[in-house]
C-alpha cells in the first residue's frame, strides 16, 4: 500500500530537519518528536522510509551487514569473508516500527523455538533489532512503552551492539540504527534520564495558521481519494528530495568545522549549562550535518544556529518545574551570544 | 458530558452519526457513546448492528484483554502438537472489515488505548511478541461504550481523538427513521465516487479553528462525515447540507472555546440551544435542499464557511459553557472535549517486567512460551534419559521444574501526592507565598520519583480541586501559581476533599499521601456556616476520618510561630508533622520521601 509522500507534509519544518539530519548523521543519536496528538509524526516517520536511498549489503545476512566495512561485520559475514569475497546487493534502508505490546525476546531475538522443539537445535532467531541494523527503529509513544524495553533500547542505541544472554544462548550482534522516539507530553513525561539520550528533540505543534491547517486536510483528503494520482503529485519532489539526502551523505564527511564556530558552539553551551559535552558533540555533528544538506563545505553561523533548539533543548540543566522543553530558552542564549559575536568579528 | 444533561428535544442525530458510520467505518474511526447501561443504548446498537452486512463480523473487547488475544501471538498448544510453529490471531485481526465494541470504555488503559489507535491508523496489526513476527490486516470501526460520570471518568483521549462521533444518552433516544441496511450498502457503493468542492474543505477547516479544536483529525473526520452524508443522501458530490451536518456531528461536541459572534445580534448559545438545536426533524432533513435554493453557495466559500460555522454552533454541548466559567479559559475544556481526564495510567499496576526463572504459583505466572525455550535445548538428552529410564510412549515435550520461567510485574508503585492548600485570608497574610515555596520544592521532588500530584485548594466556603492527579508537573506549577488567596478558612472542608480522593485514587490502584498545609486557624465548619468552635471540632473529626480510612498524612503547619491545633490535627491523622520555619528544603521533601515509601 502506497505510503503518504514524505514531501507532501505540511509545516512541521523543524521535526522534517531533524529526520533529515538524522538520516544524514546516523551517529547523531537519533529524534524524539514531543506533542501534540494528529500532527503527523507517526507520518513522518513512515514517509521517510519510503525516501530513503537504499544500501549496499551482505545477500544473506541476517543483519544485512555492509560489505564495505569491515570492522563492523557479524561473525557469519566475517567466516563468509574468511571464506571468500562477499556477495553484495542493494537493499532498501530498513524503518522499523516497533509495535506497541512487543515483547522482550522479539525486540532483542532468542532461542527459535521451531528448531528447538523440532530438531533440538539450539539456533538463535533474530529480533527487531537486528532488522534495525543500519536503519531506523520508531517507537511511537514511547512513555507508553515498558520501562525495561526502553532502558534495552537505549543501551543498544548507545553501544551498537546487541548482546544477547539468554536460554543458553551467547552472542552478540551490531545494532546501529536511529532511534526516533514519538509521544505526547500529557499522557506523562519521559524519564530525565532518557532525554538526552536522544540527538535531537522537537516539539511538534498543531499548525495555527488556517491556511496551512487547510492544505493539510486538503491533502490528507486528495491522498485516500485517489492515491496512485497523489504520489505522481510528489513524485518529482520525492526524487529530488532523495538527490539531496544521497548528495548530503557523501559531502558530510568533507564537511569541515572553523575555529571560530567550534568556539561558538562552545560558549553556548556554556551558557545555556548543559550538562556533560555530548551537547557540543551532537550541536556540532548536527551543524555539520546541516551544512551538508544545504551543500556547503564548511560550517557557518547559520548552520549552527539552525541546529541549535533541537540539539541543546533537551539537555538544558531542567527546572523540573519550568515547561518541559525550553527552546525559548536557546533561542535566547543564542541571540545575545551571536550578537556579541557579531560585534566582536 | 454531564450525566444528565438538560432535557433537549430528540434529534436524529444519533441515528445519522450511526448510518454515517454503518457506510465508513473505518474512515470515520468510529463513535464514544457516553451513556449508561440501558435500554435506550441497547436498542441503539442493536439498530446499528442491523446497519452494517449480516456477515460484519461485531466483537467485544473486555478492557481487561490480555496482549496475546488483541495483537496475536502463537498458539501454544497447535505448536506443541504440530511441532512446528502455528501463529494465532488476536482480536483485532479477527475483527477486519467489522466493528470493535469497548464496553466501559471509561476503564480502558492507556497502554491499550495507545494499542488500538496505532491499529486504527495503520489499518494493519503487527505483532512483535512470543516468538511471533507477523503483520495483519486490521481495519475496523470502533463503538467505545462510555459509562463514566462526570469528567473525572473517560474513554482515554488518544482513541476518542480518532473516532469521528460523540453521542450522549439524550441523544438516542430519538425518533429517527432508520434505513434499512441495503440503503446504507448502496451508500457504501457511492462513497468512493463522491466529489468534494475545495469549499467544503476550508469551511470545515474554518469552523474547526473558530471552535478551538487543535486536532487536525477533526476536520478530517468531518471531510469523511461530510462524503458519507453525500452517499448516503444519493448525491454525487458534496453538498453544504452535507458539510454542515458533519460540522454539526464531529466538530461541535469537540469544541473548546466559543467562536467569536460575528454577527451582533448573537444570542449565547445556551439560550440558542432551543429553538436552534433542535429542529423539527422534517426540516433538518430538507434543510439542504431548502438553503440550496435559498442562497446558491456560487463562490462564496466565506459564506458556506460561515454557515457551517453556525450549524455548529448551536449544537453546542450545553456544558460547554459551564465548563468554560469553570476552567476560565479553553485548556481545561480542551481535556474534557477531548474525553481524557489527566488521571494517569488508570490501569498500570501489574506492568509485565520481563521474565526470570522460578516456580509459578503465589501470585507468580508461568511464562509458557519462555520456559519452553528454556526446555527446548535438553530435549534431545532427555529423551535419551528417558528411553532408558521409562520406556513406552515419549511426551512431545519433557519439562522439568528448572525449565520453570516466570513472569515479573511491577508491583503498583504509582504514589500520588494529594496537597491541601489553605489559601484562606489569614494564611495569605501569613506565607501563602512560602507554602507555594515549599509545594514547588516537593513537586520538583515528586517529578523525580515520578509521583503524580493533586492540588486541592480551601477557602472561603469550599474546598476546590483545582489539579486531579496528574504527571505533568507543568500543569501543577501553572495552577499553583495562579492559585488565588483570602477569605475564611473550611479547614474540615479541605481535609475532606483530600481524604475523599485519597479513598479514590487508592480505588485505582494508587498509593495516596496527604500533605496539608494550613496555619491551622480554622474558623468554617463543615456545614459552611463560620464559628471558630464548631469548625475546630469538624476538622478534628475529619483528620481523624483520614486515620480511620488508612490514609497517610502529614501536616505542614504555615503559622508563623507553632500553633498547637495544626500539630494536634497531625496526631489525629496519625501523621508527621512540619512546623514551616524549620523546614528547609532538605527536610521538606525527606520528610515526603519517608512518608511515600
């Protein structure tokens, strides 16, 4: 069934940049969408599945594994290398959607328990997140989601690497994929320690203008009314949209970082007192990221500060009391901080 | 969404809403009926079964399903006899291309909510869970039987933000005509060729904005409404009658705020509601072919906007206003329309943890599918074993004691902090404003440990709730700090409303603690008449009600030197207590954490 285009989203800018630059950056940390219900979150994610470039990989891996790097091989694509060249082919980029009431032993993988019981085999069968691998892994309401799972996913999100320890058996597997997390503030918040776990944080709004509320049920609409016409409708934006991702991928590794903008980026999060420096890192790499989407080389102010409310919101030392996410406040640090900058170049 | 709302007189809504519905199903979501147990619902369903094809399959779902018969999972004992792996489907797989029915929708948690709306949008199941990994087609209609009283009880918002009608129990009872269910098949056969004008679109939209309602469902779901009406009505193309029925249907019981009276002759809708609301039903019915000819819609989608505004507008709830004046402004009232109150997680206790070896029994489940992976791998040797052992027939598969995994649940730790607040004239004077201090430093405490919190405000004359438990810490600054001070003091008021929802929330499964916060200068008692006597005996009566019920308690007394009664009231309640000088911070919320575990 054919996917609501990516491209025929309205407004939601900043959530559309974020999984932009996640895709871009898969190192970043991933997105989490905070807000309101019906803004098209879920949407989005799913979309961006359906745009994205596909990916060389291992035939027969169970992980897809990337025949290019070597490092990060599975033990099997390792023995098939050890054996020989690696058959390749080219794969779509997996989106995972992890559904709602997903059990532990599908979200990490466990004893088959077909093999098991038939031929007393003890044969390991692959979980979500091996189908994640080198992809994305969406969690739609994750503050509805079991605690323990979270705690899973994060850990391997953070590792890149699941391990498993379970009914005799005793491996591990890379796992790198981009988490995009998706919820709704009233239905209660998201452990502190989980924020900033994520890369990038958006607040996602239910557009105010009439105009733009307007076009989106005037798409929505046109979308169930006749499908095959709608994606002709976006086919041109799709593909040119894609150009960029894959252009963007291939510019970001010559991106590079002045002096002056590392200094920047530093001093902002000085001031804003974020926590540890995973806040510059993912500020940075973000910028960087940025620059590469817009097809430049090196990064400037206005990379930055574009970057900088999804990047920093998040980690800003929290009044628990204060609104949940503060991108006021950034908005804020950064136009004193700039200004200064400003006068003093 | 009151219980008994003012006598209207029968409309036919419910009956448009349930043929709108019968056509589309799963375009329009569905409906949350807000009725009791009775007659007039029973009769309504059992008309609106009579809609839809004698082969729609119509299932119950108990609010207490478990995750294996909703989403699928495997069949255990079709695996173990086939020895190969046999995937069962859950309900909602079952359900295609029928109706879901939630009985006591009020009850429903949210993590099942949240199940059923990503079905509902994806129209596919997919199942992650026991050694199962398969994708369904689920796409169905939803009835969500709502029984709560009140607003404190209903249907979670994350599902009614999905399903197009709200009906309420005036409602059906209604003298509509019903079609019969070849009407509604052939209106189902129109529904995919009906053509919208772009007008209908942007009168919708329009309405859904003058009314407050955020939700970009809603205009959506009044577009469908809009095309299912068209159907039904054997048109081939949108009409304004159309439009303005569904604005009636879907937008108005979701709005917030009232639009702004254009024109000045405007009378406020609660006096509207009786001429307006309700038409005859001969005219509702013509009423767009009457207006058609009246003023040709031409190009004036202004106009159209307009009107369909004005169809909305009286049908109003008739509490909306009630509930405006209340919240005194449309955020409240957005959570009411929206059918969610902020009572988190109704129904979170015994959440599944993961699972561990040891023996089921004393409360402990046996997780099947875990211990059989656990069995699986010795299968081989124990065969051996056993063919020496006992020969004759082998048992597919040997299970032992140490196979034995067990499922872990949370137990319900959910704490709610239920704060009395006296806000009257003299603790004003005294430190309103340093009680407030202090509340803010254990809600930062509460947010933490992720408490929900309550605030229950006394003055004057009454006790309010101004905040029902909730986990949004946000919401409880907001209200703290808007909280207004003065006036006599209903100490035995106060007290009683924190000890009633203490009862309550223990109800739902939650551990309750009481902090009051008062100077102890009683002078209401509970009956609201002033008397300084009287007031200190009721509110020594009803700390220790709060004893009695189990409730613990504490006191933070906010007079600026100790007064005697607020620590006596702390001994009757059989609970701590803080003279406010003395507690700083640190101690404030030690002494919180000490009474909450």
């Amino acid at each position: 069934m054919a996917l609501y285009p990516f491209t025929a989203i309205v407004g939601q800018t900043e959530m559309i940049r974020a999984m932009l630059i996640a895709t871009v950056e898969p190192t970043l940390g991933g997105v989490l969408a905070f807000g309101d219900r019906g803004t098209g979150k879920s949407t989005a994610v799913r979309a961006l599945a359906a745009l994205l470039p596909t990916m060389r990989a291992v035939v027969g891996c169970r992980y897809h594994c990337d025949p290019a790097s070597r490092s990060a091989l599975c033990p099997e694509c390792r023995a098939r290398r050890a054996a020989g060249r690696l058959a390749s082919e080219r794969v779509r980029i997996p989106v995972v959607d992890l559904p709602l009431g997903a059990t532990e032993d599908r979200v990490v993988g466990a004893l088959d328990l077909e093999r098991a019981l038939a031929d007393g085999v003890k044969a390991f069968e692959p979980g979500l997140l091996a189908r994640a691998h080198r992809g994305f892994l969406y969690i739609d309401e994750i503050n509805l989601l079991e605690d323990h799972l979270v705690d899973l996913l994060l850990d391997v999100a953070a590792s890149g690497e699941n391990v498993v320890e379970r009914e005799g058996l005793s491996l591990r597997h890379p796992a790198r994929f981009v988490l995009i997390g998706s919820g709704n503030p009233e239905e209660g918040e998201l452990r502190p320690q989980l924020l900033d776990r994520f890369g990038l944080c958006v607040e996602v709004k239910t557009p105010t203008d009439l105009d733009q509320r307007i076009e989106v049920v005037r798409r929505r609409d046109a979308f169930e009314h006749d499908r095959a016409a709608f994606m002709r409708r976006f086919a041109a934006d799709e593909a040119a949209l894609r150009r960029q991702l894959v252009g963007a991928m291939k510019l970001l590794p010559l991106v590079n970082v002045p002096e002056a903008i590392l200094r920047l980026a530093a001093r902002l999060c000085i001031e804003l007192g974020t926590d540890g420096l995973r806040g510059e890192l993912t500020l940075l790499r973000a910028a960087r990221a940025e620059a590469a989407l817009e097809g430049d080389t090196v990064v400037t102010e206005s990379h930055l500060r574009a970057v900088a409310p999804a990047a920093l919101r998040h980690r800003l030392r929290r009044d628990p009391l204060d609104e949940s996410l503060a991108g006021a406040r950034v908005e804020r640090a950064m136009a004193a901080l700039f200004s200064q900058a400003a006068i003093a170049a | 969404m009151s219980p008994l709302p003012a006598p209207r007189k029968p409309t036919r809504d419910a009956g448009l809403a349930a043929c709108l519905f019968a056509i589309d199903p799963v375009g329009l979501g569905g409906m949350v009926i807000r009725s009791r147990i009775g007659p007039a619902r029973d009769g309504f369903l059992s008309r609106l079964r009579g809609l839809l094809p004698g082969a729609t399959p119509v299932r119950r779902l108990p609010t207490h399903i478990t995750d294996d018969r909703l989403l699928g999972g495997l069949d255990l004992a079709g695996t173990l006899s086939a020895g190969s792996r046999i995937v069962a489907s859950g309900l909602l797989a079952e359900v295609d291309g029928g109706v879901v029915v939630i009985p006591m929708a009020e009850r429903l948690d949210r993590s099942l909510a949240g199940k059923l709306a990503a079905v509902l949008d994806r129209g596919v199941v997919s199942v992650a869970r026991d050694g199962v990994m398969s994708e369904r087609d689920a796409r169905f209609g939803v009835v969500a039987l709502d029984e709560g009283i009140g607003d404190d009880e209903a249907a979670p918002g994350t599902l009614c933000d999905r399903l197009a009608f709200v009906l309420d129990e005036a409602m059906l009872d209604d003298d509509f005509v019903w079609p019969g269910a070849r009407a509604i098949a052939r209106a189902r056969r129109r529904l995919a060729g009906i053509v919208l004008r772009d007008e209908t679109t942007i009168a919708l939209c329009r309405t859904a904005a003058a009314l407050g309602i955020d939700s970009p469902r809603a205009p959506i779901l009044a577009l469908r409404a809009a095309r299912a009406a068209a159907a039904l009505a054997g048109r081939r193309s949108i009409d304004d009658a159309d439009a303005i029925l569904a604005a009636r249907l879907i937008l108005a019981p979701r709005a917030t705020t009232l639009p702004a009276p254009e024109p000045p002759p405007e009378p406020p809708p609660e006096s509207q509601d009786e001429p307006d609301a309700a038409p005859p039903p001969e005219a509702r019915e013509t009423q767009g072919d009457d207006q058609l000819q009246e003023e040709p819609p031409g190009d004036a989608s202004e106009e159209l906007a307009e009107r369909v505004l004005d169809a909305a507008r009286s049908a109003l709830p008739l509490d909306l206003l009630a509930a405006l004046a209340m919240s005194g402004g449309p955020r409240r009232a957005a959570r009411a329309a929206g059918g969610k109150t902020p009572i988190a997680q109704g129904g979170v206790r015994g959440r599944p943890a993961g699972v561990r070896p040891g023996r089921p029994g004393h409360g402990a489940r046996l997780a099947l599918i875990d211990t059989l992976r656990a069995a699986a791998p010795m299968q081989p040797l124990r065969r051996r074993e056993r063919a020496v052992q006992h020969p004759g027939p082998m048992p597919r598969v040997l299970v032992r004691a140490e196979d034995f995994r067990i499922k872990r649940f949370i137990a319900p730790v959910r704490t709610v902090a239920i704060f009395a607040v006296d806000a009257s004239g003299s603790s004003a004077l005294n430190r309103l404003a340093e009680a407030k201090g202090a509340i803010q430093i254990l809600l930062a405490d509460c947010y933490v440990r992720r408490d929900q919190v309550a605030l229950i405000a006394f003055r004057n004359r009454s006790a309010e709730l101004l905040l029902p438990p909730t986990g949004a810490l946000a919401r409880a600054r907001r209200s703290l700090a808007a909280l207004p001070g003065g006036g006599a003091t209903p100490l035995a008021l106060g007290i009683d409303a924190a000890c009633a929802l203490g009862i309550a929330e223990r109800r739902r499964g939650a551990s309750p603690l009481i902090v009051l916060l008062t100077d102890g200068g009683a002078n209401i008692g509970r009956d609201g008449k002033p008397g300084r006597e009287a007031a200190g005996r009721d509110a020594r009566a009803a700390a220790q009600a709060c004893a009695a019920a189990g409730l613990a308690g504490m006191v933070i007394d906010t007079a600026p030197r100790r007064s005697g009664f607020a620590a006596e009231l702390a001994r009757l309640m059989d609970g701590r207590y803080l003279p406010l000088p003395y507690a700083d911070a640190a101690a404030l919320s030690n002494a919180v954490r000490a009474q909450a575990a």
